[in-house]
C-alpha cells in the first residue's frame, strides 16, 4: 500500500518534468480542459454580429411582434418605445446627437439591427433573459425598427433581411481612438494662471444623496 | 446605599491595605481604564471571518438612487475618501452589474473557448485554478467615473465623483496561456468575452490586448473573487474600461472583426459635440483626486494637515503628481509612496499647512507615456460635455474659511 503510494507520487513528479518540457519547446500546453463539442458550442454560442454571423433560422415582423412587445416590454419600454421611467427609450432622438442634450436611442443612434437582435435575445425581457423564442426575437427586433420607421409593418425580418436594414447612424461612430487629445507639453508649475474663479458649484445642484448620519 | 458604601469603603481600605487605588481620569480625557482593558474581549472565532470595527460603520460602498432606473442595472461608489495605501479592501470595490449579480455554483460553471482556434475547449473552474498562476496589482475604473461632472460640478461628494474605481491584487492565469492551450488560428484577430449574468454581458477585446496582459482571475487580495466582483471567473484587461472585465466569464469566442454588441455601440461610447460618437476608446487615460481633504473630510483645525489622494494611468505607472493650493496657479510636486505600479492606484502626499484661509485644492498627475492630465476646461473645448464617458479631469476642491469642502469647477 505504502509502496504504491510512493510510486504514484513519482508518477506525478514525471509528469510535471513532461509539462516543462513541453513549455520549454514552445508548446505551452497543460493538457488542462476538455475538447468543447460542436453540440456544446452549439448551445453556448448566442451572439449575433452586423455580418449576420450567429442569426439563426427563423422569421418575424413588427405586425407580429406589437402584441409581444406590449406584453414583455411595455411594462419598462412604454407600448411605442416612449419608456417609463428612466428606463431606455427606444425611439426618436434623430438629429439630436449635436444638440445639448442627446437621445440616445435604436433609431438615432445604434449603428447595427443585429446588436438589437443580439441584445434582445441575450438580456431581454429584463429579468427574465433568454426567455424569448427565436421567431419572438424577430418580431419584437422588427416592431422596434418598425417604431423607429425604418421597416414597414409587415417586412419580413429574417437572417437574410435583417443585416440589411441601414441604421440611420451607421456611419455615426469613429473607430479610432484619437486620444491624446489634450496638450502633451511640460506642465506649468509657476505662475500658471492669473485667475482661479469658481463657475460651478456642487451644492447649487443640490443632488448629491444624503447620508443617513447627516 | 448599604452596599455601595460599603464597596467604597472596601475600595478605601483596600488602598490602605496596599491595593491598586485608581487615579481619577484628566479632565476631558477617557477613562484611565476603559472597561476593554479590565475585562475579557471575544473569544477565536466569535467572527470566524471578521470584519471591520462597528465604530467603521460609515465606510461603505454608496450609490446614487436617481442615476438609474433599477438596482440590478446600477452602481455604487467605493468610499476613497476613507482609504489607505492603495489597495481596496474587497467589500469596499464598487459594484457595477447590469442585471444584478448572479450568483454562480462554481460546480455548475465552465469557461468555454472556441471560434478561430484549432482545438475549442471548455474549462472547470478547477481546470482553471490548475494553470500557473500569476498576482498582479491593477486598478479597475468604470468608463463613466465623474461622468456626471461633464456639465459642471454636481455632486458633492468624493465618494460619488471619484468612486468607480477600485484596485487589488489579483490573482489568475495569463488569457494568452488558455489562447495558446486551444491554438489561435491565422485569422484569429478579435474575442468575444462573455458574461453568465442576466444581462449576458459581451464586449469584444482586440487579440494584441488579450495576448499582452489580460487575465483570468479568480481570486482578488488573496482570497476568491467576490461574487459581485465576478466569482468565480473574471476576465481582467488591465488598464481599460471596466465594463470590459467581464464578470462571470464563460465564454470566449475568438473571431476576425469586432461584434459591436450593445455595450460597445449604445453604451461606452463617447458623443463628441459634433454629435459623432468615439466608439473604441478603451484605455482610462491618467487622473488623480485629493481623497483628504474632501467633501467628506472638511479641515478641522488650521496648521499642519498632509494633503492625501490617488493617481492613475490606464497607460503604465505613474510619473509625477503636482498638487496646487491655489487653484492651478502654482503646483507643487507632491509625494510618491512606494510601490508605484503599472496601471495601479499609486498614494501622493503633500505637507500642508492651512492658514484657515478659503483655497483652491487641485491634484494633477503625469504619467510615464509623457500624457498630463488635462483640466474640464481643455476637455470640453476637445470633447464637448456630452461623451459622459472618460472624464478625467483635474478635480478642485474648494476648502472655505470654516473648513468645509465643496466640489467646484473654476476657470
């Protein structure tokens, strides 16, 4: 008993001599893990991308999806993508990205249909994620477009159709990070300025939350 | 009455028998000796994990209720204001979940990695533990820190102006080690990282930044990741937004072009006054705040008073830190406590004395690429005020005649 205990042990202490070996000859291997099946991939694998890669087979239209809209999404996203609340609202904002105040939504911002798609299949209804068929994630991702006039009420939204829906700000977003984007020169240590006059206060606003000891 | 006089008069006679005779406290000071000194504390294991005195109790994480809809897709603040050093403790990193934290039994979780790789995999946890492992210090900022300051100062608090950011010591294995155990295939240029929460949290991670210096941890200031903080996996990128971090990572698809999920095109993407968007800017770019004094710690005495803060760069270690009294008229080279680390929070002290005058407090730091970082002024006339995201800008604090500290913005 004891003997093959010891026996293991040196087993072991040979693998490891195998591993650095093995390291040391550019295979960085560890035999860790297990081959991922295509049935596995196949059950994990849920995300979408603008080329269409991901959609799956299936079919919708606003006309269908008003009536899951109102059921699963209203409650947060008010019937016509209005919202309630501060909940995300999903229609109109066009021409106000240049404005002082921005609205951010599917139809003045998202440069993609399939991120609506993806997001939708992937997180939606909040709270109850992935709950939602694959025809039901058509419907609903086409009467969101529908709402922001960019299908009509019976297009038929499929992984053919729908990498082909334009967004409005498709070409809205710069891909390059252009930062530094502010002076790079030796900072001033003396004599910078010659005036320092508040122009913003904190406490005007007056929003910041008030500790319970306060 | 009968007996106390008598335990006074036995206290008497003790003293004259030779007993200890306890002297009256000093005016306005505490007991000679507190009752922690006369009787027995706590046992080992009254609180077999432990946590921090009561007296401690206002040193928590806080969020602001009107910033959002729900607190499942919320955050909350770190409190820097009461921290050391430079490391956070854990139950003090912020919290930034999209759909609540999911709670996740390591024994039902894997990782899976698959797409252009030669051979896809999925991983146990405990496959994951077995690699080498590494320990690294990096500091974790939500791309929206001081977000809602871009239009003037708004919250009155440190906490809440500067508090989307944590750092800790975590430990993992290299994301390139788990790439190079599945094989990249030539195309492979882009990954996917993929969340087990409710809100199925992706963003695509270009592949130079994954082979470079992302992580999978598992662990942070030595002990299991925080379930809040992604337990039991959490990919790292160091340096960037955190929203990249993906907590509950399960998944990691590697690909040829980005996917421009949700997160990357509708969120943490930065709208220039012209009304364009900055779509992939992921690096935080180098900032400091004063930390003491602050809004929640007004001055209250004149003299002598070490100015504290945190400095960081999402693009290597900190250079220097200037600290101005004045309002950015004149700077003063502040203090580096030791380590200073790559892409880590780093500890700046200057002397002080307060002459109980109002001042201008203002930090500013520099990092090893060269970069300054910049006033709100110089980042509005760049950006405009509506990116929400990737404000960095020098904080001022106004500390009036009373010692109460406000959060401005000046000219």
């Amino acid at each position: 008993m004891f003997k093959s205990h010891r026996a293991v042990v040196f087993a072991g202490a040979l693998a490891v001599a195998v591993v650095a070996s093995a390291a040391a000859m550019g295979g960085e291997r560890y035999g860790l893990g297990q081959t991922a099946s295509p049935e596995l991939i196949a059950g994990w694998d849920i995300d979408v991308r603008p080329d269409g890669q991901g959609l799956p087979t299936g079919q919708g239209t606003a006309a269908g999806g008003e009536t899951i809209f109102v059921e699963q999404c209203a409650s947060c996203h008010g019937e016509f993508g209005e919202a309630v609340g501060r909940y995300p609202v999903l229609i109109g904002g066009g021409d106000s990205l240049a404005s002082p105040d921005p609205v951010k939504t599917v139809g003045s911002y998202w440069p993609y249909a399939s991120t609506l798609w993806d997001y939708i299949h992937r997180a939606m209804p909040f709270g109850d994620a992935q709950s939602l068929s694959v025809d039901e994630t058509y419907a609903i991702t086409a009467y969101v477009l529908y709402l922001n006039d960019l299908v009509a009420e019976d297009f038929v939204l499929d992984r053919n159709s729908l990498p082909k829906v334009v967004m409005p700000n498709r070409d809205g977003f710069i891909a390059e990070d252009p930062r530094p984007d502010t002076p790079a020169a030796e900072p001033c240590v003396s004599d910078c300025k010659t005036e320092a006059k508040v122009m913003f206060k904190a406490k005007r606003l007056d929003v910041t939350p008030e500790r319970e000891s306060d | 009455m009968r007996g106390s006089a008598a335990l006074a008069s036995g206290l008497a006679a003790g003293a004259a028998g030779g007993r200890i005779v306890r002297a009256d406290s000093a005016a306005g000071q505490p007991p000679n000796v507190p009752d922690w000194s006369r009787y027995l504390g706590s046992g080992v294991d009254a609180a077999p994990y432990g946590a921090p005195s009561p007296y401690e109790s206002e040193v928590v994480r806080r969020n602001v209720p009107w910033l959002t809809a729900t607190p499942e897709s919320s955050v909350n603040f770190t409190p820097l204001q009461d921290l050391h050093g430079f490391v956070t403790p854990n139950g003090l990193c912020f919290e930034r979940h999209h759909g609540g934290v999911a709670e996740v039994d390591p024994a039902d979780h894997r990782l899976v990695i698959h797409g252009l790789v030669e051979k896809p995999l999925v991983f146990t946890v405990d496959d994951i533990r077995r690699f080498p492992p590494v320990s690294r210090f990096y500091f974790l900022e939500c791309a929206a820190n001081g977000g809602m300051e871009w239009h003037g100062a708004q919250l009155n608090s440190c906490q809440y102006t500067h508090g989307m950011v944590h750092c800790v010591q975590w430990t993992g294995v290299p994301l390139k080690t788990l790439l190079a155990e599945a094989g990249l295939k030539p195309k492979a240029k882009w990954l996917l990282a993929e969340g087990a929460d409710a809100a199925g949290m992706t963003r695509s991670v270009p592949l130079d930044k994954a082979l470079d210096d992302c992580l999978v941890a598992y662990s942070q200031n030595g002990e299991r990741l925080r379930p809040e903080q992604g337990y039991p996996l959490r990919l790292l990128v160091p340096g960037w937004e955190g929203n990249m971090w993906i907590k509950w990572l399960r998944r990691i698809e590697v690909g040829d072009m980005p996917w421009h999920t949700r997160e990357e095109t509708s969120k943490y993407t930065d709208v220039m006054a012209d009304g364009k968007a900055r779509q992939f800017t992921w690096a935080m770019d180098a900032k400091s705040v004063i930390t003491d004094p602050c809004p929640e710690k007004p001055m209250r005495r004149q003299g002598y008073h070490p100015i504290t803060g945190l400095a960081w760069s999402g693009r290597g270690a900190i250079k220097r830190v200037d600290v101005s009294v004045d309002g950015g008229k004149n700077w003063h080279t502040a203090r580096l406590d030791t380590p200073v680390l790559s892409k880590c929070l780093t500890r700046f002290y200057l002397d002080w004395n307060w002459s109980g005058e109002e001042v201008l407090l203002e930090s500013r730091a520099m990092d090893e690429t060269g970069y300054v970082q910049p006033s709100i002024v110089e980042l509005r006339k760049v950006r405009g005020e509506n990116s929400i995201y990737h404000n960095n800008s020098i904080q001022t604090w106004l500390v009036n005649a009373s010692g109460e500290v406000e959060n401005v913005q000046i000219s």
